[in-house]
C-alpha cells in the first residue's frame, strides 16, 4: 500500500493515507511541553484550546484503532471529512489484512534514514516505532515498548518532483533544526520530533475580525 519513497516524497494516489485512527484523543490532560507545538502556540488551556485532547498533545498516549497499525478509513464509520477506505476494504478493517510486502531488513544499532508525508497538516509530530510479526503479538503496546530513538538535530523537507511544461522540477532538500522531546511523551522517555511545518493560523470569527478587520470573513 505504499506510493513514494524517501527519494520521490509521498502521496495519496491510492487511498494509502486512509489507514489511521479518528476520532483518537488523549486519555487525561496535555504533558507534551508548548515548546513543542506546531499549533496553538498561543494557547494553552481554556475555551480557546481547541486542541487540547489532540493526540499529540500527550505523544503516544491515545487508544488507536485496530493492532497499531490503524485501519481502513479511520474507523468502523465513515466520516465526511475524509474518512473512506481504500477501494477493496471496508471502514474499520485492520491494516494488518492487507497482503504483506517484502519486509525491510535494519541492522541492530544502525542509524536509518526515515521519512513520511503529509496529507493534512494538523501540526503534531512522529515517533518511529517497531513491533516483529515474528513476535505473533503486533498490538500497540508491543509498539509502545518498542520505540526507536533520533540521530541528530537536522530533519530536512522534501518536496515531490514537480511536471512544468516538458519538464520535471525537483526543488532541493531544505534543513530544518528538528524539535526532539522525550519529556511528556508515552512510554515515558520514548522520542518524539515534531512536525516542523505549521499548519494555517486558525481563530474564531470574533477573534479574527478584530485582529484583521480589512479582512472578509
């Protein structure tokens, strides 16, 4: 069910991105530190805080669907938003139905390079995480003690080759200092990196009026 790879970027040809979990949020109150949020950066508790059982805001704490891996259009029901499985499966079905590709083989202790992509941005982050079928247990919590640390502070943005006229344009890799948080995240001290791209500036009507009055609601 993949489209792309770490040298084309990614994308949604095909209905890979409707494997997740939604509605997921956090079971108790926010731990993730603000200096970690893409979204919101400007509140933090109140009627304004839209986000607050966001999963992100306590990293690897929400109940998911399915064996961790999500399943077919989000969950058991459709939702008008964007949650419709992939042809051939059924809302709710677990990713783990879907036939199995050639596994990738990392070396214990090696450092690998990952990449995912976005399809829409609701800020949050990434962990990476493992969990062997050999082990005849793939669940969350098999995931959840298996978390992968990060190698350095860099995280770089690549964008997908672009058709201009009888052209291809492929714009460079651009760095990005990576924010890494092992603090308020669960299991405790498993590594999370935020999403580095924020998402667009969201306010209420009222809010937005008297902030940009120039400007038509």
């Amino acid at each position: 069910m993949r489209s792309g790879s770490i040298e084309l970027a990614g994308d949604c040809n095909h209905m890979e991105c409707m494997w997740f979990s939604q509605p997921a949020t956090i079971p108790g109150e926010p731990t993730l530190p603000d200096y970690a949020r893409t979204m919101q950066t400007n509140v933090s508790a109140g009627p304004n805080d839209f986000s607050r059982g966001a999963p992100w805001r306590a990293p690897g704490s929400a109940p998911v669907y399915g064996s961790g891996c999500g399943v077919a259009g989000g969950g058991p029901v459709p939702y008008s938003n964007g949650g419709n499985a992939p042809e051939g499966y059924t809302n709710g079905d677990d990713f783990l139905s879907i036939p199995a590709g050639k596994p990738a083989v990392w070396r214990r202790g090696a450092t690998e390079e990952v990449a995912y992509a976005i399809f829409a941005n609701h800020g949050g982050g990434v962990s990476w995480r493992l969990c062997s079928k050999k082990s005849g247990n793939i669940s969350e919590e098999c995931f959840a003690h298996n978390s992968l640390e990060y190698s350095g502070n860099t995280q770089w943005i690549r964008y997908q080759p672009m058709v201009q006229w009888d052209s291809v344009l492929q714009l460079p890799d651009f760095p990005i200092p990576a924010v890494r948080v092992t603090e308020g995240t669960h299991p405790p001290g498993s590594h999370w990196t935020r999403n580095p791209v924020p998402p667009c500036l969201l306010c209420s009507q009222a809010d937005c009026m008297r902030k940009y009055p120039s400007q038509k609601m």
